[in-house]
C-alpha cells in the first residue's frame, strides 16, 4: 500500500514540474496531471534503467537523472495530450 500511495505523491510531483516546464496553460486536471506523472516516472525510470551501466542504474541518495529522465517524458505526454485536446 505504501508503494501505492508513494508512487502517486511522486507522480504528483513530477507532472506538476512538467506542466511547469511547458509554457502556456494547459486545460487539463489534477488527477490527469497526476495520471501523466506518473506515466512519465514509471517510463524515466525504465529508460535510465536501459541505458545506465547496471553499476550506475542503482545510486545511493537523490538519483537526478531518473529525475530528468521521468520530467522530460511527462513534458512530452503533457505536450501530446494538450495537444490531442485543444480545441480548434
């Protein structure tokens, strides 16, 4: 239950950062905002997971570059879901 609950405070976390980053408003919901964070981390986790050397995917403390890795995808699945939404 706790990795439940953690996943969707650090999905929070990182979709807010994200719709920070893209510039402009987007017409989209917090519990879309939290859904598209969530999909960002769990995809930024996998990739640095891919490309790291196994002696870096696995860093004590803080591992930015997961962080990095999970805003930048959740930047481009906010982008395409505004993107899909907008009305013309």
């Amino acid at each position: 239950m706790g990795n439940i609950i953690g996943t969707i405070i650090f999905g929070a976390i990182i979709g807010v950062l994200a719709r920070l980053v893209v510039p402009g408003k987007q017409a989209m919901g917090w519990i879309i905002t939290i859904v598209i964070g969530i999909v960002g981390a769990l995809v930024g986790y996998w990739l640095w997971g891919q490309i790291a050397s196994p002696g870096n995917a696995n860093t004590g403390g803080i591992d930015w570059i997961r962080w990095l890795i999970s805003i930048a995808v959740a930047v481009v699945l906010t982008l395409g879901y505004t993107a899909l939404t907008r009305k013309k």
